[in-house]
C-alpha cells in the first residue's frame, strides 16, 4: 500500500499531541468544553462551528438545554474536599443539575458512583434526558467515608443555549460524498473518544492537501442527539452522502474492528474489509446491529445510508471503557498511527475505485507497440504489472471496479490503479461515468 510509510511518520506523534491537549477539557454533548474542543481543532483545519438553538424539534427528539460547569466538590466534616472536580471532570455525573447543600452519608450515598470490579478508577457516569447530580469516584475511597455530615457543591448550569457541532467539508471533484463522523462529547477519556476527534481531524488535514474525487464532510458531534440533529438539519442534503465511516476507539492495542452497514454489502463494507484483510494486523468485521454508535442514526431504515464503523477495540469490551483507566496511558501513539493508515487506505481505495471500459475489447490489443511491457517506477516488478494489465483490460467491461479485478487478480490494488492509470494514458481505457458505475453496481 503507498501509505506503508505513514505508520513510522511524526503522525503518530502528532495525533498523540492533539488527544493529549483535549484531555483535560470537560466535554457534554452541549456546552463550552465542545466550543473549545472545536476551537482547538481549529488550529488544524478551518473547520465551522454550528450551534443549534435549545428547543428545535429534531425527528423525535428535542435538543436540550446546554450543561455548563465550573467547579465541583465533596467536603467532609473537617472542610476538607474529598472529591474534587479540578483533580478529574469525572468526578461530576456529566450533566448533573446545581446543588449545595449539607447531607449525612446515607443520603450522600445515593448520589455516588463507583465500580467495585475495577477499585481504583472513577467511572465515567452520565444523566442527559434525567435531572439529576451525583459524583463518581474510586470504590476505595467510597469504603473509607466515614458516617458523618458532607457538603456537596456542584457549580453547573442547566439552561437554553444551544447544541454545538463542528463540520468540515473538501469539495471533490463529484458532488457525491463520504461522511466522516465522530462524537466529541466525552470528558477526559482518550480511547473513546479523543482516538477519533483527533484522527478525523488528521484524515482531514491531510485529504485537504489532496484533489479528491469525492467530497468528504467530516463532522464533530454529541454522541446520539449529535447525529440526530445534523441529520434534522442536513435533512436535504444528505442523500448526497454514498459512503461514509464512524470513527471511534481508535488508540487501543485491540485487533482492528470493521461494523458494517445496516445494508452489509456496500461499497464502503467491501472496500474496508479489503484493506483489514490486507494489513499485518489482526481483525474483525463484524454485522451490523442497531446499537453502539453514530451508525445506529445513519443506518436506521429512514435513511439507511452506508455508513460503516470503524474501531480497535468496541465499546463495552475493554474494561478501560468509560473508565479514568482510558487515559493518555491507555492509548498509544504507534496504534493511533496504524488506525490512522488503515482509515486513509480505506478511503485511498474508495476515492479510486472506479470503472473502466476496454476501448479494445476484441482480442488483446498489442501491448508491446505501445511500450507498455516496459515497467515503470512504481511497479518495478515487470511480469507483475503485465499480469495487472491483462486484469484491468479484461475485466474493464463496464461491470467491474478496481476492486472487483484486484479481488479477482489476487493482485493489490495499487498496482492494478497503476496499470489502468497506464492503459488509460495509451487510450485503451475509457473511464465510465458515475451515473453509470452507480447502475451498473446497483445489478
Ligand atoms: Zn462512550
């Protein structure tokens, strides 16, 4: 693949960088910790900031009222904080109401959160549709509260404002378009999801310096109600969006996972079960189900549209997850930066995978006076690009992509790119058009 190299680039320790100064932010899926998130990615693509107002009536949901927090702690008899939101914004239910006041243990109790399994870290808790406070913290520390009174002080907001997303978009040279998305609306927690704020953010970046075929939109969400309003909204327009990819969970040493689509057999889900099987590393492709992430909005039957995940490890199977354990130990800069390739070779292909036709369809045309047997720089295997070309000249019939003769060929799909670049330059290709492709794929 001729992203090989960029596994071992400075990416792995750019993407690191970026994760590594959003950690401390505050995230809800409303509220300034999404702003400043979206503010800081600014710094690496001119990304827009969108803010939904409180109220609007988004399919069967309405965006809430917009969480704001600025500080938060337990204090014990002595005055002391015992739990303190400046040392972890977990420590606070995300979204808790405002509250202050004196309570004895057993009422401070039904307001905690801890995980007995996993005694030292504080699970991360949320209560989005349910007013409600509470804390989290370390099922250690809750063992050693003593039976006296506390006060619990939690300095919040829960008023109209709005939901906040960010959205990129690269015009391509077709109007039809790939979907990036991912959800920016968790605290301090690296693996899910900084790992996908941040390679989307580089995906971008670099697909920018490029000339695609296809538009790419990349957006920045609240998990569920996120993509529920960018659908409400973009409502119009979303039939424009062919293929697309959630990224989420990224950063982990786990084997790659590939969701696929609601529909399970598009382009996209053959395309990034292609690159899995064709990497050193190990994975999964598993069917599509309707929870989990983003997807479960994109894929329901309303929309349907083909929009696979792409993960490490899933949600809910790391016992790091939605855990402080999901921190910047948790993740590493090389896993990133393997995430990081197999995402752009996925969507390398996919911007490639076009259709051809032989404009000399009856019997072989005669390579050799044209030159073609020659190699060239980047196949430097000569028998090897011959073979691609007898592939692409056979099977450009109008029916089969890049892929399909790859597939068929046994042979990678850059090099069989390479040759019908080639046969394409001598005029023995003719490249079909979209609407073409699109029917011919559709029988
Ligand atoms: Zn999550």
């Amino acid at each position: 693949m001729i992203l090989d190299n960029i596994a071992s680039s400075d990416i792995a320790q750019e993407i690191y960088q970026l994760i590594a100064e959003l950690y401390p932010i505050c995230r809800s899926i409303t509220g300034n910790g999404f702003r400043e998130t979206l503010k800081i990615i600014q710094q690496y693509i001119p990304l827009s900031i969108h803010e939904v107002p409180t109220g609007t009536e988004v399919f069967d949901w309405t965006v809430p009222n917009e969480w704001n927090i600025k500080d938060a702690y337990i204090k014990n008899s002595q005055g002391e904080k015992i739990v303190d939101f400046a040392n972890s914004n977990l420590h606070v239910l995300n979204y808790s109401i405002p509250v202050h006041q004196k309570l004895s243990l057993a009422e401070l109790k039904s307001h905690l959160f801890t995980l007995p399994d996993y005694p030292d870290w504080i699970p991360y808790r949320t209560s989005y549709y349910k007013e409600a406070w509470g804390f989290c913290l370390s099922h250690n520390q809750y063992l050693q509260l003593k039976d006296e009174e506390y006060e619990v002080y939690i300095n919040s907001s829960l008023e109209p404002g709005h939901l906040t997303y960010g959205e990129y978009f690269i015009p391509g040279e077709s109007t039809d378009e790939v979907l990036i998305s991912c959800h920016a609306c968790h605290p301090s927690l690296c693996n899910d999801n900084l790992s996908g704020i941040a390679i989307a953010t580089f995906i971008a970046k670099y697909l920018s310096q490029s000339n695609p075929r296809y538009s790419y939109r990349f957006i920045w969400i609240p998990g569920t109600i996120g993509s529920i309003t960018w659908l409400a909204v973009n409502e119009a327009q979303v039939s424009n969006i062919k293929h697309g990819l959630v990224l989420t969970c990224l950063g982990d040493g786990g084997k790659f996972t590939y969701k696929k689509s609601r529909r399970g057999n598009t382009e996209i889900d053959r395309v990034a079960a292609y690159v899995l099987k064709n990497s050193p590393q190990e994975y999964e492709i598993i069917d599509f189900f309707p929870y989990g992430y983003d997807e479960r909005q994109y894929c329901s039957p309303g929309f349907n549209l083909a929009v696979g995940c792409l993960m490490r490890s899933p949600h809910g199977s790391f016992p790091e997850y939605h855990t402080s354990a999901d921190d910047l130990n948790f993740i590493h800069p090389q896993y990133l930066a393997e995430s990081f390739a197999q995402c752009l070779s996925i969507l390398h292909i996919l911007d490639n995978n076009q259709v051809f036709l032989n404009q000399n369809p009856k019997c072989e045309p005669q390579l050799g006076k044209r030159g073609l047997y020659e190699g060239n720089n980047e196949v430097k295997d000569k028998r090897l690009h011959e073979m691609a070309m007898l592939w692409v000249l056979n099977f450009s019939d109008g029916q089969h992509t890049l892929l399909d003769i790859a597939q068929k060929s046994g042979i990678t799909f850059d090099v069989i790119k390479n040759a019908a670049d080639r046969l394409l330059a001598h005029d023995l290709l003719k490249l079909m058009t979209e609407f073409v492709i699109r029917h011919e794929l559709c029988n």
